[in-house]
C-alpha cells in the first residue's frame, strides 16, 4: 500500500510541471520554450533511468534504466542538435517548478532500496510517460510553429508510449 502512495506523489509532481504551461494559463508558448520542456522532460528520465541502472533490484529494472537513460539521451541530443541548428535557445517557462519536482522525486526514490525502489520506479514511469504524452499531446504539439520541431517530436512521441507500456508490463508481473 505504501508504494501506491508514493506512486501518487511521484504522478502528482511530474504531472504538476508538465502540464503547468497549459493549467497555468500562457497564452502563448513559443518553440524555445517547448524545446526547453522537452529537453527538461529527457533529462528527468536520463536521471531516473540512472538511477533505476544503479539502485534495481533485478537485472531487469537495471536494464531498463539503462535503456531509458540511453533513449532519452539520444532524443535529448536530437532535440538540442535541431534547437542548435534552428538557432532556437531553450528557454525554460519563467515559473516552472519542474526542476524542483524532479529534485524531490529523485529525493524519494533515492532513499528506497529493493523492490520498494523497484515498484516505485516503475510506477513513477509509467505516470511520468503519461504525463509527458498528454502533455505533447495536448499542449505542446498544438503550440508549435516550426515544422522541423513539431516532426521530431512526433517522431519521438511513440518512444514514450513504448517506455509506459514497458514500465505498466513489468509492473504487473511484480
């Protein structure tokens, strides 16, 4: 039951920063901010990812870590080299508190060991995707003006419903 809870709070953090540029109401989020969410979104999982890689119980939630970090590096990396070429500067919305959403995440999963880690994990990742395809899907996808952007995030998009549907499988087979 404990880890449900921690389920909980873990969803209501990532939900909160992802879907704040729509809740809180910009009229506008331009293509440097969306690239700023974006690459905020793949560092939280390139850190998650790590960690899952370092602290899982099994080899299987190891190795899943690994691929996450390695797929959100390689997207992360993407969206930096077109962001670069376009000229475009990542520019974080002025009153995200996702950074410190993902500190106090990575606070809580960080003092959990075993399968408590290991359940907790996977039930963060699986509310993290979640979060982050709603939040493409409804909020960024629509905001965005340049062409080349708007295709690498809908070329990334199904990477993310892999990674939920991965994490909801191992999941239940705990």
């Amino acid at each position: 039951m404990r880890s449900i809870h921690i389920a909980a709070a873990l969803a209501a953090l990532i939900a909160i920063p992802l879907a704040a540029p729509a809740a809180q109401g910009y009229q506008h989020l331009d293509d440097a901010t969306i690239v700023a969410i974006f690459d905020a979104a793949n560092t939280a999982d390139i850190e998650t990812g790590l960690l899952a890689a370092e602290r899982g119980s099994t080899d299987q939630v190891r190795n899943f870590g690994r691929m996450l970090a390695n797929d959100h590096r390689n997207v992360r990396q993407q969206g930096r080299d077109l962001a670069s070429k376009l000229g475009v500067t990542p520019t974080p919305p002025a009153d995200s508190s996702a950074a410190v959403a993902h500190r106090a995440t990575m606070r809580r999963l960080g003092a959990l060991s075993g399968t408590a880690f290991d359940r907790a994990f996977l039930e963060y990742e699986v509310a993290f995707h979640s979060s982050v395809i709603d939040a493409v899907t409804t909020t960024l996808l629509p905001a965005i003006n340049n062409a080349e952007v708007k295709a690498l995030v809908e070329k990334v998009a199904p990477a993310f419903v892999g990674h939920q549907k991965a994490a909801e499988g191992m999941l239940a087979r705990m």
